[in-house]
C-alpha cells in the first residue's frame, strides 16, 4: 500500500459557450494575456457560427476555445486553460475536443495562427503533430511593437 495518495483526475465538461459564459471567458482572457480578446470578440464568436466552447471541471471553468469551420478547413481562433490549471493536460484534452468536433463538422484540415514567444502553444501543436506552413510578420501586438505569428497546420 502506498503512503502517496492517489490523484484521480476530475471529469471535464465541454459545452458550447453562450452568452452568459462571457463575462467569467472574458475575466479569464483579461487574467491571462496582455492583449486579450475583446467582449465584442467572444460576443460575436457566439452569436456566429463559430465553434465557441467552455472547458468545465467540477462546475468551474478551466478552460475555453474558438473556432471556426468553413467547408472541409478549419481554424482555431482562440484555446485558453486558466493558468491556474495548466500543465495538467487540459489544453490537450481541449484540443482533441475540438479536433473531433471540427471532424464532425466536416473539417479536414485545421490551422492556426502561435506567437513564436508562446513556447506552451508550440509544444501542445508540436504534441499533436502541427507543421509550420508560413509566417505573418508583425501580427500580433506585443509589448515592444508587433510580433510576428507562425502560421500551423495539420490534417484532422
């Protein structure tokens, strides 16, 4: 028997976000990132017919993410875990959520658009087998001017 108790990890909820979602995703964006996402960003994702999810653990959110499928591509906008929750391996199972999702919308290629100074993000892309495609220069604000964004693909 083991002195080390066993950790068991708590069952996650994905459900698509609504509107009353967005002021606790919008909280949790504004905690996170220096430039975040907009109210009128995660408004319209739900409003449209973009694939806008929450990650619930326990009753509380962990994570969220956004993204859009047209004919058979898709393109993920936006995935977040709280940071108190990462490195648990939530981005993971949100990722494959939305693989699946997107699948079943008809989907067969997702892209996505990472900050090269987002080490986290390459690694979970790199995790699911991502490959550069391209590079758009000055995209992203950054705290110095603009930062280029690394441009990834993958079939799903």
């Amino acid at each position: 028997m083991s002195a080390v108790p066993e950790i068991r990890p708590v069952p996650l909820a994905f459900r698509p976000m609504g509107e009353a979602d967005v002021d606790a995703v919008l909280a949790a964006e504004q905690r996170m990132y220096p430039f975040p996402w907009t109210r009128g960003n995660f408004v319209d994702s739900v409003r449209s017919a973009y694939r806008a999810w929450v990650c619930e653990a326990a009753g509380e959110l962990v994570g969220y993410a956004v993204v859009t499928v047209t004919l058979d591509e898709a393109q993920l906008l936006n995935i977040s875990v709280v940071p108190e929750r990462r490195r648990q391996r939530l981005g993971v199972a949100l990722m494959e959520h939305l693989m699946a999702d997107a699948r079943r919308q008809g989907a067969k290629q997702l892209f996505l658009e990472v900050r090269p100074s987002n080490a986290a993000g390459l690694a979970l892309y790199a995790h699911f087998g991502f490959h550069r495609i391209g590079r758009r220069r000055d995209y992203y604000p950054a705290e110095t001017g603009r930062e280029d964004a690394i441009v990834m693909a993958r079939v799903i």
